[in-house]
C-alpha cells in the first residue's frame, strides 16, 4: 500500500505547477520576511521613538512576533477549508492577503504623524501577514506533493521551500540597494516604503500564474470517495479536518511541531537577529550585515533542492537529523566568526549556517505531507508547522535580543539554538521514515490495522 513504485510518471504540466507555488511562496516570504528586516533596521525609530535603540529594536521584534502568533490561526482556517475545499483556492485567498497587507504597511504613517495610532496600525497588518502565510505553506507544499510520483517526491516538494530563501534574497536584496544609494536620512524618511509598495506589482504576478494550475488530483480523488461513501451510507455529516487529524494524527503533528523548532529556531537567528548583533555588537555596518544575508541565501535557494533529492535516496530522517546536528554544532563557530567584523568571515558564518538548515528546511515539505491522509493532510501538516512557529520562530529574534542585552554576549544565544537541535533530533529521530508512502493511496481513518503496520508506523497513525 506504501510503495511508491506503483505511483505514475509526474504530469507533463509539473513544472508549472512547481513554478506556481514556488512565485507564490517567494512572493509571500518576500513579504514576511520584508518586515522583519525592516523590523531589525528602521522600524525601531519609525514607529517606537521614544524607546532606548536596544529596547526600541525589542519592541520592534515584538510586533515581527506578532505575525507568528496569528499564523496557528491562519494554519486552522486554511487548513479547513483547503482540506473541504481544494488546495487552490486558499492559495489565490491567502496570496491576496498577504500581498495587500504588505503593499499596506508601505503606505503606514509614523509614529511622528499619528502617535500611539502608527505602531498599532503596524500590528494590526502584521496579523493579517501572519494569518494568511499561516495557510500557505501547507497548501503550497501539498499542490506539488499531490501532483508528483513518490520517487522525486523529496526533489519536486523542495522547490516550494526554495521560496523561502528567495523571498529573503529578494527582500534583502532590494533593502540592501536601497540603503547603498540612498543616505540613512532618505532611506529613513521614505525610502523603506518602496520594498513594501512592490508587493503589490509582485502579487499581480503570482496571482495569473496561480489561477494557472489545476487542483490537486490526490485531493479530486480522494474528495469523490468520501462522497461516494457518505452517499452510500445516507449520511451527510463529515468530521471537520482538524477533529480527525487531531484523533488519528497526534503522534505525527507532535513530530512536526519538534522538528520545527530548531529549523525555525536556527533560521531566524541567521537571518534576522543577526542584522541586530553584526551591528550593534561586532560593529559591522548594516550595509555589509545585508550583503553577507544576501549571499548566504542565495546559497541556501541553490543547496535546497539538493538537499531534497538527496532525502529521495537515503530518506526524510538521514536529512533531517544532519540538519539539526549541523545547526547545532555550527552556533558557537558562526559568532565567533561574526565577532570578527570580517566580511569573509560573516559570509561564512551566514552561508554555511543556511546550508545546514537546507538539509531539515528541504526534506520537511515531503516528510510534513507524507504523514498525513489526504482530507486531513492540509489540516495536519499546516498545524504541525505553524503552531510550532509560535514557540520557535515568533521569539527567536526576541530572545536573542534579550539575551544579549542581560548577558553582552552570544553564548546563551547559541545554547538556546543548541537547545532547539537537541528538541528536533529527538523528535524527528522518535518518528518513521516516509520516503516510500504513495499520497495516491487512501487509507482513510477506520481501516485495517495492516496499512500501518505495512509503512512501520504506529496503529492508529494513517498514511494517506
């Protein structure tokens, strides 16, 4: 039932679909990510003036924050509705949020014009940032997943989460123009405006491309036979997604959530928190932090899909756990070398820092997708994800930042991501390999309890 020699050759259009999500999720981690390096950089003066710098940037992270915490929201309405619904349409919906939300955030008035009113305005968009990336991922990672054979899985799966570091290339890149040709006072003034307005040219894009692609056929298959079942039991109640999910799923949503941590933990250290202590502690300037982030993801964009064909032939798991061991080995190497103020030296710590998440980054689309049935696997795999983000990525720059202001020194900084590699080898090392699970083939809660002995997993855990 698990094998995927049986699956059939990948779909002709393939390729369009992968390049459907893949826009659409750079455009959406464009956006995202836009804000938390603006949060890192200027919003700290535009909006929080009246703050010490150090607390101003805390403050300024609170609201970054802010956005995760309205993603296990976003993972739930999404989750729902893309599981009763189709993958398809919640992605043209959540693209459409969050692109206005963006383009929004760049017409905001300061603290200066409006007092009080300006950061609150701030929060407010970021929530709606937060609620619609909450029901992306899942739904872009699943409309590759379901098209494509199980062989290449690992491979065509990694290609949405290239969107990542190319939404970071894209937001650090256009930030890092700006501030080469504009003084700090224009740049202050308006020139940080400019990269959020863009979103709205972006999503016009991503938006004709997505209205492109077909509906998942998985997710077409699997919808017939669940009405041809309460057809023929004369019964049209259907359990929500996240009812059943949470009975037959547990185990593999508390999988999820551990491996996330030091993925999500690891990633927003590098990225984000970085801009804080390159500058203020290792007294590099923001220009060369950019630039270093810069490089570092365009190498990650590359090393992804690599890194998921490689979790194609020895596994999810293998990948995985050298991920999280990598990362946690690399924390005190990497700010050391960024102590240096060295330009050499912070592309270094950056770039091999992202690689290492690459190997957890770009097998978990796959893994994520293959742990759950397919009415529910929207549900489960966005639940998974984004409620993890909560207690990882939301206050990562946060508690980086504290810590460097009670401490003045990166060490606790690198246990604390020390600490979230040791949660994730433990759960991704408790789980069971998926590589071999046909996402084609139903086995829908209530069947025998030899589908899951024939994957290795646990009863009560269903594969598709």
């Amino acid at each position: 039932m698990a094998s995927g020699t049986t699956a059939p050759p990948p779909p002709a259009n393939l390729p369009r679909i992968v390049a459907a999500s893949l826009i659409g999720t750079t455009i959406e981690w464009y956006d995202f990510f836009l804000y938390g390096s603006a949060a890192a950089l200027v919003f700290n003066k535009l909006f929080f003036p009246d703050s010490d710098p150090l607390v101003g940037t805390l403050l300024s992270f609170l609201t970054y924050a802010v956005g995760f915490a309205a993603r296990p929201l976003g993972a739930l309405v999404f989750g729902h509705y893309g599981d009763r619904l189709g993958r398809k349409r919640l992605l043209v919906l959540s693209l459409l949020l969050m692109g206005g939300a963006t383009f929004a955030i760049g017409l905001l008035p300061t603290h200066a014009s409006v007092g009080a009113a300006a950061p609150v305005l701030l929060t407010a968009l970021r929530l709606v940032q937060g609620f619609a990336l909450g029901g992306e991922w899942g739904g872009a990672v699943l409309l590759v997943s379901e098209h494509g054979d199980a062989r290449r899985r690992g491979f065509w799966a990694s290609w949405p989460q290239t969107g990542a570091p190319a939404g970071q290339l894209l937001a650090t890149g256009v930030l890092s123009l700006l501030t080469a040709v504009l003084s700090d006072d224009a740049f202050g003034s308006w020139g940080w405006r400019i990269p959020f307005l863009l979103s709205g040219v972006l999503v016009v894009v991503g938006l004709w491309i997505r209205l492109s692609v077909d509906e998942s056929p998985v997710f077409r298959q699997a919808l017939e036979r669940a009405e041809t079942r309460r057809a023929a039991r004369g019964d049209d109640a259907e359990k929500p997604p996240l009812v059943s999910v949470l009975r037959h799923h547990w185990r593999d949503i508390l999988v999820a959530m551990g491996a996330r941590m030091a993925e999500n933990i690891s990633y927003y250290v590098i990225t984000a928190f970085i801009l804080v202590y390159a500058t203020s502690s290792a007294g590099v300037s923001k220009q060369t932090a950019l630039n270093a982030v810069l490089i570092g993801s365009a190498v990650h964009f590359a090393v992804i899909p690599a890194w998921g064909a490689l979790s194609d032939r020895v596994g999810r798991r293998p990948v995985y756990l050298l991920g999280a061991a990598g990362v946690g080995l690399w924390m005190f190497p990497f700010f050391w070398l960024v102590d240096t103020a060295a330009f050499g030296d912070l592309v270094l710590a950056v770039t091999v820092g992202l690689v290492l998440h690459g190997a957890m980054y770009a097998p978990q689309a796959a893994f994520f997708s293959e742990m759950f049935a397919t009415r529910m696997r929207y549900s489960g795999a966005s639940i998974g994800a984004q409620f993890a983000s909560v207690a990882a990525g939301a206050p990562a720059p946060l508690i980086a930042t504290a810590l460097l202001a009670d401490y003045g020194s990166s060490t606790p900084i690198a246990l604390y991501v020390i600490a979230a590699a040791l949660v994730t080898l433990v759960a991704v090392g408790a789980s069971g390999e998926t590589r071999h699970r046909d996402l084609a083939e139903v086995g829908e809660a209530g069947d025998t309890a030899e589908a899951d002995a024939a994957t290795g997993r646990p009863a009560g855990a269903r594969t598709v």
